[in-house]
C-alpha cells in the first residue's frame, strides 16, 4: 500500500508538469487546429529563462518565473507572426514551419546556454512531510498548486472575459467570427502566447524536480502531447486529466515493468485511445486541418 | 516522436558545419598504412556527443583532448606535421554515430578519438574496423571488449575494474551485506549492473533489491519505495551522471539514508550538483582519477586545463587526455603511420598517464586498477582504508 501511495505520489507531481504542457498544446489547437511542435523546446527555453534568471541574477524564484513567462509568452507572439501568412493556405507548411521553430529554440539554447545543462536546487527547502511514512515533497504541493490556479485563471479566462469569449468563437467557426468583427489573427496570436507562457510555467516549475539541458523539452514534449491526446485534444479539463494520467500511468508502469516502462506506458495509451478516439473529454471543437 | 524527427536534422546542420570545417583543410589522404612521406597535417576525429541528454560528457571529452593536441602543436606536432581535429557529434545516439563514422572513414581521418558512450562506440567500431581507422574510446563497458576489433581501445578500466574494486570495497573491507541496486537499462547502466552483480556473486552476497529504469525515466518513486522497504545498508547506483544525482535527491527526499556508492558518474560536479551537495555526502565512488591533488602530474593537468577552459578538471577530461597523449605518441612512434600499423603502435605503447601506467593487452584495455573515493564535504577524497 505505501509502495502505492508513494508511486501515486511521484506521479502526480511529474503529471502536474505533462498537465501543463498539455494544455499549452491544447490551447493552441483548439484556436487554430495547429499542433506546435515547438512547444517542448518553448518549455525547455522557458526552463532556462527561470533558471538563468534565478540562479545568475538571483531574482527570487517567482519573478524569475514571471520574466520567464513574459519572455516565451513574445517568443510565442514571434512564432505566431511569422506563421500567420500560412494560416488557412497551407497547413502541412505551418506544421513544418513549429519544428523548425523547435530546432532553431534547440540550437539558440546551446549557442546562449551550451550545451551541458544546469541543475536548479529547489527554492523551497522545508524537509518533505512525513504522513505515516509516506513522503510527500513540499516542492511538489507547490507545483500542484501553481498548476491548479493556472487552470483556474485559463478556463476563467476562456469563460468569462470578452477575449477568451472571442477565442472560443475563432475555435469553434472562424470564418464567422471574422464576420462578427473578431481579429482571428490577434486570437490566434494570444493563444500562442499564453500557449508558450504556459510552457514557461511547466519549464521553470520542472527545472528544480529535473536538470536543465537543451534536450529537456524532447520528452516533456511527447508525454506532455500524449496527455493532451489522452484527455481529448483541444480540451482544457482533458488537458489536466490528460496529463495528470500520463504522469501516474508511467510512475505505475515504472515499478511494476521497470526497464520496459516506457513501452507499458505508451502501449497503455495506444489502448485507451483505441476505445476512445477522441481522449476522455472526447469533443472535438475544431476541425479545421 | 517530436524529438526524434527534430535531432537528426539538427544534427544534418551540425555535421553540416563540421563537415564544412574538415573540408577546409588539404586534402591529400590515401587509405594505405605505413609512411612518413606524407606531407600536411595528421586529421585526428574527435567524436562525442556534443548536443543531447550526454554532451556534458562530450564536453569534458573534447576539452581533454584538445588540451593534448594543442599541447603537441604547440610543441611542433608530429615530426614537423600539425595534428588538425575534426569534431564531430555522435548525439550519444548510435544510429548517428554510425553516420559520423563513414563520414570520418571517407574524409581521411587516420584516428578517431571518442566516443563517451558504449553503445555509440560498439556501433561505431565494425565501420571504424572495415576502414582501418584506430578508435581510442572513452566507454567502459565490457560491450567493448566482446567487439573484439583490432581497432578498438579504451583510454580507461572496463566496468568490470570499477566494480570488482567497489565490491571489494564494500563487501571485503567495511562488510556491507544488505545491498540494493538500481540501474538504468541502457548499455551503462547494463554494464554496471551485471559487473556488480557478478562481482558481488563471487563474494556469496545476493542484492536485496535490485530495481532497473529507462534511461529517460524522471520519476524514481516506485523503485525508491521498494528499495527502502528493505532498508540496505548500501545502495548502488548505475546510471549516467545527470539520471544519477536525480535518483540520490528523490532517494533523500523519500527519507532514504543509506550511503550510495557507484563509478565514474558518482565523482562528477554533474551529479553532484544534480543530486544536492548534502544529498551526496558519503557516497563512495570507483575511479581512476580521484582528484587533480593526486600527484604532480594531475596538478600540472589540472593547471592546463583550467588555463585553457577556464573550468576545474574531472576525470572525463583526464581520461581524454590521456587517450589522446596515448594516440600521439604512437604516432611519433610510427613516424605517422595509418591503418593496422598504427593500431599496432598504439597497442606497443607504455604510457604514464593521469589515470595510472598504459600498458595494452590484445582486447584493448590499457589499464586495470581503480581507487576508492568518498564524496565529503563536496569532493571527492581518497577513502580511508
């Protein structure tokens, strides 16, 4: 049981990051029908950020965080411009257009940080809490928490303001949402924004539980792109269940299939998506590709 | 799936540039061994992962290398002729590390030095082995050695050395018999586990736990549970730097007290900054290279290295250096021969080196002694006893 406990434990705290990343590629998708491929090389940068920024110029842990969030949220403006021509011409192109983004974030990080990584020590340093013998790290209750608000704050956002409405709307019919006067182009662009701020968020929250290197955003991508498929693609909930899932299905699969987990893992998935295409909160918003 | 389309072509771009450098210099090269007559300068490749999960290994490599090779042009290089290196990046990944020796097989290299990475190496070697090009490697798996190539040399112990003096250590000496293992499924980590197993097999003494990961895992919690449920005494550890000093802090974290105890990755600042500096207190390490206070010849390294990177020397950077002295010599030995006859100059060479004195058997293996250190305060001392 404690074995159990624990791995449940350990899960959740790496899921709560997949959860995050899920959602910035949810976001993305579900306002303009685009997968960014970029997106895991945007958390790796918005690791970086965080972490030059706390470490180097020794800003405590949250404002090296909200600078790294300001900075990828223009780089995700950056990437959206540069895209935009594309937009309903020729998607294949875009699609292309976020790898090579990808790459270009890949190679700026070892030109600017090299290419050997850093490892972050935990700004929370309370000892972990003891409950009967199971442990529970203080950092990771943060990073649950962070993760919490930061969905409460994007579905109010979605739900409640006139510009997340006007999002809802590019997503569901853009064509008449331009007819309505919306600027689909501007929404597309803050979706990417609050996409690669999101990313910063799981980046600079994942550097003190991992190491930050320019290949973090490799696997953090693909589990965090896994959680987003599992969940329902383009939803938000989805997104957060999503992750949360790929994070303790691979916690689980790692104690009970060891070297083979990744396989267990991904095989596990493979099932899930079989029986239900479209993810647990299987509603497809867009169809635009 | 992300990554793995995007690494390749950052790697196309990479080799792209490398190769632009490397055909910048004279051409002029001939496969044939033997011969002084040969004018220009001598194409050394150093392969090693210089992007990736491993390029903090690949870093360490080159440096030490190129220390060497630019201590030698300094000194007038090989009988007059300069020793030009071409660097190239293996990505710690095998399949692009074949590439990168048909390439180096194609653009004249007469030696390879590198790569860090076992598994890299073994998939390098047949190529390597077909063009009659010597391959000085870094990895220490027993993988190496079972390659049985003529063209195959380690600049270090295998992990048979690394483990069977840990298990001499823990076992025979501070009589530790309650033993968990946790090793990661990649050629390293398998190399690791089966050494230790082995070696503490023949001391009667069966592990208690004995957990294995994936080489991407980030997440220990399982595995760590079922370890400490049978609270060893020792828990020993087999996986590369930066997965390593990930498992001692989760291992802490989830109130594991138990010391730790590993090979070369354990002496690392990587894992040690990794894993907390308190975190690793006490853990024990198998290395060749304890420290650069070892002797007058790991102070001047260490001197040098700093000089020229600006960075504190480890036993990454030695152990490159040493291979790379080993390789020049044999070629002033050879007046700069190629192919087999430098194979065989290489394998004639005695050397004193940083990790101890080279002297080559026919599997490649120069060297087969490491010492025991502790990690206390933050570095890595000579064990007591």
């Amino acid at each position: 049981m404690q074995v159990f406990l624990q791995t449940f434990i350990g899960g959740m705290s790496l899921g709560a990051i997949y959860a995050l990343v899920a959602m910035g590629f949810s976001l993305v998708y579900r306002t303009m029908g685009l997968v960014n491929f970029a997106h895991g090389s945007v958390v790796m940068i918005g690791a970086y950020i965080a972490s030059t920024f706390y470490l180097s110029v020794k800003l405590p842990f949250a404002l090296a965080m909200a600078v790294a969030i300001g900075v990828t949220g223009l780089i995700g403006i950056i990437i959206e411009r540069v895209l935009r021509p594309l937009e309903n011409k020729d998607f294949d192109l875009m699609l292309i257009g976020t790898i090579g983004f990808g790459i270009v974030l890949e190679a700026l990080a070892i030109i600017i940080w090299g290419a050997t990584g850093r490892a972050v020590p935990s700004p929370v340093p309370a000892a972990p809490i003891d409950l009967g013998g199971l442990r529970i790290r203080t950092y990771d209750l943060v990073v649950l928490a962070i993760a919490a608000a930061a969905t409460a704050l994007l579905v109010y956002f979605l739900q409640r303001t006139k510009r997340g409405a006007a999002m809802q709307a590019v997503a569901m019919d853009h064509q008449a949402a331009t007819a309505v006067g919306i600027h689909v182009g501007r929404s597309n662009a803050m979706a990417f924004m609050i996409g690669a701020g999101l990313a910063a968020l799981a980046g600079g929250l994942v550097g003190p539980l991992l190491y930050v290197s320019p290949a973090m955003g490799g696997l953090l991508g693909i589990k965090g792109f896994a959680g987003a498929i599992l969940g329902g693609f383009g939803s938000i909930p989805g997104a957060i269940l999503g992750g949360l899932g790929i994070g303790v299905i691979d916690s689980f699969a790692a104690g009970q299939f060891q070297g083979y987990s990744e396989l267990v893992t991904f095989l596990i998935f493979t099932v899930i998506i079989m029986i239900r295409p479209t993810g647990i909160f299987g509603e497809r918003t867009v169809n635009r590709a | 799936m992300l990554g793995r389309v995007r690494r390749p072509l950052a790697a196309g771009l990479l080799a792209l540039g490398v190769l632009f450098v490397a055909a910048c210099s004279p051409p002029g090269e001939e496969q044939t061994g033997g011969g002084g007559e040969n004018t220009g300068p001598i194409k050394i490749a150093i392969a090693n992962a210089q992007s990736g999960q491993l390029s903090s290994l690949g870093a360490w490599e080159l440096k030490g290398a190129k220390l060497a090779i630019d201590e030698w042009n300094a000194k007038g290089g090989i009988n007059g002729r300069q020793i030009e290196i071409g660097v190239f990046d293996s990505q710690g990944d095998p399949t692009v590390g074949t590439n990168v020796a048909r390439k180096i097989a194609s653009e004249g290299f007469v030696a390879m030095l590198g790569t860090a990475e076992s598994a890299v190496t073994i998939a390098m070697a047949p190529i390597l082995q077909q063009a009659q090009i010597p391959n000085i490697t870094s990895g220490q798996s027993p993988g190496l050695i079972a390659v049985k190539s003529p063209f195959l040399f380690l600049n270090g112990p295998t992990s048979l050395t690394y483990d069977e003096t840990l298990a001499k250590h823990v076992v025979d000496q501070k009589g530790l018999k309650t033993i968990a293992l946790i090793t990661n499924n990649g050629s390293y980590g398998k190399g690791e586990h089966d050494s230790f197993t082995k070696a503490l097999a023949t001391r009667g003494v069966t592990p208690v736990a004995d957990q294995v990961v994936t080489t991407d895992q980030k997440d220990f919690s399982a595995a760590l549970t079922n370890i400490r449920q049978k609270n060893p005494q020792l828990i020993f550890v087999g996986a590369e730097e930066v997965q390593s000093g990930l498992i001692v802090k989760q291992a802490r974290d989830l109130g594991i007290k138990a010391p730790f105890a590993g090979a070369a990755p354990q002496g690392t600042p990587v894992f040690l900054d990794t894993a907390g500096a308190a975190n690793v207190e006490g853990t024990i390490v198998s290395t060749p290279y304890l420290s650069n206070e070892v002797d007058d010849a790991s102070k001047t390294f260490a001197a040098a290295y700093k000089t020229a990177t600006g960075e504190e020397a480890e036993m990454h950077g030695a152990k490159a250096y040493d291979g790379a002295q080993i390789l020049l010599t044999a070629l002033k030995n050879s007046n700069a021969a190629k192919g087999k006859e430098l194979a065989d100059a290489i394998r004639a060479v005695k050397h004193k080196g940083l990790l101890g004195d080279f002297a080559y058997d026919d599997t490649g293996v120069g060297i087969f002694a490491t010492s025991i250190g502790t990690i206390t305060s933050g570095k890595l001392v000579p064990a007591a006893g």
